[in-house]
C-alpha cells in the first residue's frame, strides 16, 4: 500500500489592491448580493457574482425554504440565471462571499458539493477555465484557476460517454 498526493489544490493569495478593478466591482456585486439573502432558517447570507464575456455581471444569493431541499445556493441562482439570460456567453470569473446574518464582516466560504459540481459542468461544457475570487476576513481575496480546484475528482458528461 502507498498513499500517493494525486492532485493539489493551487490558490494564489492576493491583498484587495493588488486585483484589478472588475475583480473588485465583482467582489462588491457578490457582497451586495449576499445582504439580500432569503436565509431566515440558517441565517447565513451567501452571494455570487459572474462575470461573462459580453462584460455582464450576474449576481445571486442562497434563498431558503422551511422545506430544506427546496431551497437553492446563491451560486447555482447566480449560474442558472446567467446561463437562461445570456446563453451564449461564457463565465469568465465568479466571486463568492459569505458573512452569518448577525455580523459585518464576511468571511470565506467555499460552494458547496452541488454548487461545486453544478459550476464544474458550466467550465465544463463552455470548454474555458472560470476563476473563482474567496475573499476572506482579513481582507485577502484567493484566486483558484479554475472551477475543478474545488472538484478534483469531478464526474463530467465525458465520464457518461467513455
């Protein structure tokens, strides 16, 4: 038996003002975003920003239902609706913040399994990396190349037709 590293995840690690300004813009749009969640059962407000190439932005944030599983993340609202409004254009990049509803500071937070595998179709199918921008509390945003960082082992429609 031998336990081997067979993929490492890379994030480059920025400070606010060393990103460029649509970045920013991007960040700001997630955080907008997350301050109107619908999360009255976990309290916690979750937004995402989207950048296509037509230079449109696409926001979304967590809505809640009292029946838990009718309830959607903010970054498959943000993709569902970016892919319904302009199903031609390509995700360039998305931000994702998320602050606990009784607090001023957000904090990273990383998709969630679905959202993970959801976002990894997207990069999939449009056949281009999307970058993926965490800012964290101490105002370091991480930068990930790429949706499958977060999904390293991702089951894609090339798994369904080998």
């Amino acid at each position: 038996m031998a336990k081997r590293i067979v993929k490492e995840v890379s994030l480059t690690q920025y400070e606010a003002n060393e990103l460029d300004q649509v970045t920013l813009e991007l960040i700001e749009a997630a955080k907008k975003a997350a301050l109107n969640a619908y999360s009255p059962y976990s309290n916690f407000q979750v937004g995402a920003a989207l950048l296509l190439d037509n230079g449109k932005t696409i926001s979304g944030n967590n809505q809640e239902n009292a029946c838990y599983p009718a309830g959607l993340c903010a970054e498959r609202v943000a993709f569902f609706s970016a892919k319904s409004q302009y199903p031609d254009c390509q995700i360039m990049k998305v931000a994702i913040v998320a602050k606990p509803a009784n607090q001023e500071q957000f904090k990273m937070a990383t998709p969630c399994g679905s959202c993970r595998q959801v976002m990894s179709e997207y990069e999939n199918n449009q056949e281009q990396s999307i970058k993926v921008y965490l800012p964290d509390a101490d105002g370091s945003v991480y930068e990930s190349d790429s949706i499958d960082n977060f999904l390293p082992f991702k089951f894609s429609n090339k798994d369904l037709n080998s």
